[in-house]
C-alpha cells in the first residue's frame, strides 16, 4: 500500500512518548488505536490530546477536538489494537525482552505487510528484530521529545529491515510534516543524541573547570550558537562561516583552529563534585521556577519558533 | 564614570565585525568614532550601517538612519579617533603584534580611566595586555557574529584586569541589550567556540563514518535538540529532561547513559577525504543556492526568530 492510504496507525504504549505520536497522528486526520496496560491509559491519552490541540492547532490546521477524541480508542490487547493498523508506532519501556515479547505481540495481530517502528532511542533494531517473524517489516522510528512539536525523526533500519520498509516510514513520516532523517548505521544514540551528548560534554567540563557559571554556559549557546542551530545544522552554519569560499575554505583556513580547539576539548566526569555544581548552578539559575512550569514555557516559545521560522530545512 | 553616562564609542578595525559593532551603536544613540587604515573603510562602514539598519529596526525601535550616519566619523589615526571616546571596541586582525602596536595608539590618545575591549576570538587578554600601560582597563568583548543581531558577548578579563572593568563591560553590554557572559578563566576558544567545536566534531565524525548525509546530520540538529538550543542552553534542556526531579534525577539515572555516549564519541581528523565528503554533503545540500544568498536567507529567519522569542533567557 501507498503511504497516503495509511488511514489507521496503531500506538502502542501511551506515556508521554506515545500520547504525544497519538496526538500527532490525530491531528492529521489519521485514526489511532491504542493499547496500554495501565489502568487510566485511556483517561491518560485523552488528556494529553486535549493539552497538545491547541499547540498543535498553532502550527497547522487541526479537525475539532472531538472529532479526534472519536477517531482515539483503546483497546484491550495488542493483538486487537493492531489488527485494523496500516502503521504500529511501538513506545514501551526501554526493555529489550519486555520490547521483543510486545513486537511478537503486534505481529500476531497485524497484517504482514505493516511497517513496524519502535520509538527506542536506546535499543538498536538488529537487536529488537532477531525475535520476529518478519523482522523485514521493523525499524526504529525515534522521534525528539515531544514528538507532536518537535519535527526530527531518525529512521534506523536493522540487518533485516529491507529497503522497502525504510522508504515508507520515511515517506509517512514526511507526509506527517516531520522531518525524517536515514540513519545509515547503528550506533548508540543514534545522531541527535550523540550530538546532544558532545555538546553537554564540553558545557559540564566548562562548568567543572568553573571557566564560567552554568548560567552563562546555558547564555553561551542560547544567545549565540543556539539561535543558529534552530536555523542549521554545524555543517551548514560552518559553511557560511567560510564567507564566498564556503566549506572547503572553512576547512582550509579555520580547520586547523577547530583542530587545535578539539585536542583540547574536556573529558569529565558525572562525579559527585560535578553533579553538585550542576544542581546548584541550575537551582542558581532557575530560582523557584518548577520544572513543569519550566517546560510549559519552553514549549510555549517553541510554539512560536517554530511558527515564525518554518518551513523549516 | 557610570555605563550610563557612555556617549561616545570608538571602533577601531571597521570590517564586517567593526561595522557590526558600529551599527549596534549608532542603532542605541550612541555616538561613533571610527579608525580603519583601509581607504575604503568609510564608506564601507556607512554602507554597512545602512544594510544593517532595516534588522535594527525590527529588534527594536532605531533613530532615524540619516541621524546615525551623522553620528558615525572616520578619523584619520587611532589617536584621534579614541581622544572622545567613552568605551573603545577593538576589532584589528588576529595578530598579536598588531594588536600590541594598536593598544598602545589607543592609549596614546584615550583618557586613562576607559575600558578597551577587544573582539578578539583567538588571543588571550593576558597576552594582548603584557605591554599596555594601563592593562587594568583592558579585556576581551567577543562577540558572535554578527553582532548587530546576536546578543552574545563574552567577556574575558586577563591578570591585569581590574574588577571594576569588567563589571563595567559587562554593564554597558547589558545596556545595549546584549547577553555578556563572564568567563573566568582565560582558555582556547572561550566557552561558545568550544561548544561549537565539540558539536561539530561528532557531526564530522558521524558523516566521516557514513552513520547519515551531511544534510541529515544538520537537519538532526535543526530539526531537534537545536530548536531547544535556541531557547535554553544545554544544562538547562536536562535538567527539563529529568522530569519532576530535574536535573537531579538526569545525572543519576540518564548519566550512565550519557556517559557511556561520551566514550563512544568520535575524534576525527579533517584530512582531505573527509574535507572532500563535506564539501560535496554541503553542495548536495545548498544545490546552487550561494553562501551569501543562504546568509542573507539565515538573516532573515534571525531575525523573526528573535522577534518571535525575546526576550531571550
């Protein structure tokens, strides 16, 4: 079948990851069948559907909210979630035998031609596919939290995913205006986490080093390369730091100082002494704003970044 | 002297950072007294100021811009240009002898008790200050480029420098309605090139090994953890991926993950074969789009980005 008569896409497991996809799929018209063994599952999905409508209405047309909440149901096994999908986005605990036993499961209920993608961002997919009996159909699908604002999906295939499968959740992905992206080889934490994790490295060396407070570290990025990032990625940004000459005369003339900048990048460590500094200079920071109040602005902000600078590239 | 009692600025080095600087100036009322040996250099500047004043005036409200030009001169020697200035920005070529020989012009002319700040990236104040006169008033003032848009500053004082100077950049900064950071210590690459540097390495590491494209590595981050980046640094974006406990609960469950992720993270070289697949990811990416239309292009979303999340945290 093609991408654009996938009409039903069964989301099982319904946290915060998989209420958010429901949300999404909701939003573009699609019907969405759940399963989750948690009692208040359902109670928990229509909520978190209800809080995501209005953000999801400011970037894009939406259906009423009621008319969604009608194409939302839940239902009392894998098996039965499944049977009707023409897509399964898979968001259980990060366990792997806990994830094989779901995806023998989804296959016992699903039809054999349905792409399979599992939200893992910590499991690698030949792993998760070994146990299946169409392991060619299963691929990771990790999106960036949350996965109703935030447009970055990685599509990782595993030894057995075939090409076919990969096309088709890149395709649907990018029908759902997200911005899919092939990841060519398994590796832990895949791209945008691995980026994540060298670009904290250094920002917790420069904090353990006490070259400026956590604050400033934070500043450091959201008022200078931060603002960039929104708008391209480091290669890109680079390129235009090259001037007329783009890249290549990046490379040539200021490699050798980003070269020099590596060999001195910090290696630390998650010790006590570090950990502490970083709750106390994040406490310094934030006063006695919440968390939750915290990320309610934050997704707020990004709301309106994301309207004021798409399409994005 | 009080930061708010600042009238006068000289720029000495009018290139596109100097300009940069003059038109942040002239756009808060300030007057500007410039120095560049090139002959061209005024007319340059002015042409600068002129392009520059349309963003200007979207951040917030600008004079007329034929009232600025009318505040800007150019002076025929670093003494005369620094004799009625109230705060000196230094934007000569990365030469420490040049910049030696230019301090010491600026001192010849200015009074005794002015801050000198340089917008040097890769020389430390220590250095640059050993054969000043008075190396008390002098620091580091780094901006992102350009600084007519991006709040950042980076403020770097070296032995010599007095407290008071600092503060006081820091304050006239904060005036201008940029985001000063304090670095503490002198270090290679301040705090936002560094960061810079260790997210760019992965990214050249991943699209060395084939993991995805060079436009997927970019779209990993503009499409993801770089909407974040925009709106809060990276200690700040964990501590909201903890959760209820912030960053707290992150480093004691996420950072063995985080940390097993940083062992893993690549060390490339930019040799030519990996120079030779970003330049050709970059031209597959861009197509026959030039740097300065995709700068002029990133501008514009700056721009809208900016007015769309101000006041920046």
């Amino acid at each position: 079948m093609s991408v654009s008569e996938i009409r039903t896409v069964a989301v099982v497991g319904t946290g915060t990851i998989g209420a958010s996809w429901a949300s999404l799929f909701l939003a573009k018209g699609l019907t969405v069948r759940c399963y989750d063994p948690s009692p208040d599952a359902e109670k928990h999905s229509r909520a978190f559907v209800e809080r995501a409508w209005s953000a999801l209405a400011q970037l894009a047309p939406v259906p009423p909210l009621d008319h969604a909440q009608a194409r939302l149901s839940h239902h009392p096994s894998v098996e039965t979630a499944v049977d009707a999908a023409d897509f399964v986005q898979e968001n259980t605990p990060e366990l792997l035998d806990l994830k094989r036993k779901v995806l023998t499961e989804i296959e016992a209920g699903l039809r054999p031609d349905v792409v399979i993608a599992s939200s893992t961002s910590g499991l690698m997919p030949s792993t998760m596919q070994e146990t299946m009996a169409r392991p060619e159909r299963f691929l990771v699908g990790h999106p960036f939290n949350p996965p109703h604002l935030l447009p970055l999906v990685e599509v990782v295939g595993g030894r057995h995913t075939s090409a076919q499968c990969v096309t088709t959740a890149m395709e649907f992905y990018g029908l759902l205006g997200k911005r899919a992206i092939h990841i060519r080889k398994e590796i832990n934490g895949h791209v945008a986490n691995r980026l994540q994790a060298a670009l904290w490295r250094e920002a917790v060396f420069l904090a353990a080093e006490n070259v400026a407070s956590v604050a400033d570290i934070d500043a450091a990025v959201a008022s200078g390369p931060g603002l960039r990032w929104a708008l391209m990625g480091p290669h890109l940004t680079l390129h235009l730091a090259g001037g007329e000459g783009g890249i290549e005369h990046f490379v040539d003339h200021l490699g050798p100082a980003f070269t020099a900048w590596w060999a001195e990048l910090g290696t630390p460590t998650l010790d006590p002494s570090t950990r502490d500094l970083l709750v106390a200079g994040i406490s310094q920071g934030v006063g006695s704003q919440s968390v939750a109040q915290l990320a309610e602005d934050r997704d707020k902000a990004l709301i309106k970044l994301l309207r004021a600078i798409k399409p994005l590239s």
